[in-house]
C-alpha cells in the first residue's frame, strides 16, 4: 500500500513539474528534439549579451526585453538545430582545440591572473567560456562544409557590379596627418619652437608625444578621411583647415594640446575596378557562401518544424527572420574575454 501510494504522488510531480507549458517542463524556454533549453540558459545568453553591449539592452522591465528574450530564446534554438545536423555531418571539436583558444585568450589578457580578472568583468566563467568557444568553432567548421558549393565569382560579374554601383566605389579626400599630443599649452608652445627653428617633426614626435597610437610612427595617421576622420573633432576641423606641408599652433582637446601637421592630401576619386576587383570579388563570394548557408538552414528548419516546442511566453513571432541571423549569432556566441 505504502509503495503504491508513493508511486502515485511520485507520478503527480512528474505530472506537475511538466503541466502548463503546453507539454514542457516548467523551467524550460523550449524544447528542440529532445534537448530541453532553460530559463537557466535563456538567462545566461542574456547575461552575456550583457556582457558584450551593456546598457545598450532594454531594461527588464520593457515589451522591448521581452521581444529580446523571444528573440535569444530562437537563437538558442537554432544553435541546437546547427549542433544536431553538425553530428550528422561528423564535425566535433576536440579539448584541444578549445584549449588553444582558451590559451590565445590568457595571452591576450597578458597571463593568467589577466585571464580571470577579464572572466570577472564579463560576468563569466571558464566552463561557459569553454562552452562558448566550443559553439563558435564548431560553426566555423560548419560553415564551410555547407557552403563549400556555392557559386564562385567571376571577373565578369565584379565588373557588372562594379558597374551598375559606381557610388560604392566613390573614396573621399584623405590626408597624411602628424600630430604631437603634449599635456599643457606652455609644453605645446615649446614644440610649436622647436619646429619653427628647423627641428624635425617626426623625431620630435617619437620623442614627446604622449599618443601612444601614433608615437613610435612619429606621429603619423595614415589615409585619414578629410571629413569624418573618427579623431576628435577639434582635431579634425584644425586638419582640415591646413594645407600640404603646414603645421597649425597648439589645438586643445580633452586629450590634451596637439601641435598638427598635414604631409600630404589626396584628392576625392573613383577606385579604379582593378583596385577594387579582389575585394570585390571576395565580398560577392562571401555573399553566395551567405545565401548558400541561409538557404540551407531554411531547409534543415523545416525537418524540424514538428520537433521544436516553445513555451508560450517566449514563442516567436511566425514572421521572425530566423536565418538572417543565423549565421552572426552562432560567430559572436564567444565574447573574447
């Protein structure tokens, strides 16, 4: 009797724990073949979104965080189907390779004690770290097996390209521009003296400025657009202003005093197509390689269309593009700590 009677209770929590969400346990998202997907790791792929754009995520609170959450959800389900069909196609990732990878990022952070401090601040650990990397490489194995047939690009359709878009081929005016950075206007009237009594602005560019990017190239930046340079814009519009070979007085910024100098200006013009024709061709053939690996996630997501289960609250919507997506999201699934 007693045994009976705990057989039945056993069976009324199992009955409980899957009740009211359409079949699926009462923590999972939802359910691919099989392998269940939690709140658990629904929150973790939120945690390392996160991580990687900060504040830039809707708060909790918002439709837009529950629309981000469906959308996390179906990336983890598509990350699943990509690790069934990976089996399929007999591609695996070994612990060491992952290791490699582990290793090149304790290298990065400049030894172990780096490594972690990084692990800390991503608000991760090494298994999710390990777990992340093993997704991100098995994609790029994946990747090429599928789209290995896609179209190659030839020089006729670059050209026809090249043709039909000449305002993608436009480059604006550019400029070689040096510049030493000091920390006050005294310091920066000094240089400005030095230059003005013959010193040479690349060895005295080595020898003070405090712009560790330009430094130790005497403080050249190459090829900076005209407008839109990316510099600060005090810096920018003091470049602008200057011809081929003049040098401006000291420019403040919230960096600090530059004292600038133009070397040289090219003009605006068209790339020529044999400048742009390998470019080019590598981005057409990456665009096959795209619509190749799309169109066959397309396919394989019909195979599963009976065997994908979502819960209610985190069901997408039927209009979702999924394998846009696909691809970018499996890639950035290791954020490198």
């Amino acid at each position: 009797m007693i045994k009976k009677l705990l057989l039945v209770m056993f069976m009324l929590t199992l009955a409980l724990a899957w009740a009211g969400c359409g079949g699926l346990p009462k923590s999972a998202v939802a359910e691919v073949d099989g392998k269940v997907i939690t709140r658990e790791d629904l929150d973790r792929a939120i945690e390392d979104l996160k991580a990687q754009y900060g504040e830039s995520l809707p708060a909790s609170d918002t439709p837009e965080y529950s629309e981000l959450q469906k959308q996390v959800a179906e990336r983890l389900v598509n990350e699943e189907i990509l690790w069934f069909e990976a089996e399929k196609l007999n591609l695996d990732v070994t612990d060491e390779e992952i290791n490699q990878q582990i290793d090149q990022y304790k290298e990065q952070s400049g030894g172990e004690e780096g490594f972690n401090q990084k692990l800390q601040e991503n608000n991760t650990t090494i298994d999710r770290l390990k777990d992340q990397v093993r997704k991100s490489l098995l994609f790029q194995k994946i990747y090429p097996e599928v789209t290995k047939d896609a179209a190659p690009v030839t020089d006729e359709q670059a050209l026809k390209y090249y043709t039909e878009n000449p305002t993608q081929f436009t480059k604006p005016e550019t400029r070689n521009v040096r510049h030493i950075l000091v920390a006050d206007e005294a310091t920066a009237l000094q240089v400005k003296a030095r230059l003005d009594a013959g010193e040479d602005f690349t060895a005295l560019a080595k020898e003070l400025s405090t712009d560790p990017g330009s430094k130790d190239k005497g403080g050249l930046y190459e090829n900076l657009p005209t407008e839109n340079s990316g510099m600060v814009a005090e810096f920018e519009n003091a470049a602008k202003a200057l011809g081929a070979g003049q040098t401006s007085g000291p420019v403040k910024s919230s960096f600090g005093f530059h004292i600038i100098r133009v070397d040289s200006i090219t003009p605006a013009g068209v790339q020529t197509f044999d400048e742009v024709k390998e470019e080019l061709k590598q981005g057409l053939a990456m665009e096959n390689q795209r619509t190749a690996f799309e169109a066959w996630f397309e396919e394989i997501k019909k195979q599963y269309a009976d065997k994908i289960e979502y819960a209610e609250e985190f069901r997408p919507a039927p209009t979702t593009a999924t394998t846009a997506t696909t691809a970018t999201t499996a890639t950035q699934a290791q954020p490198a700590p």
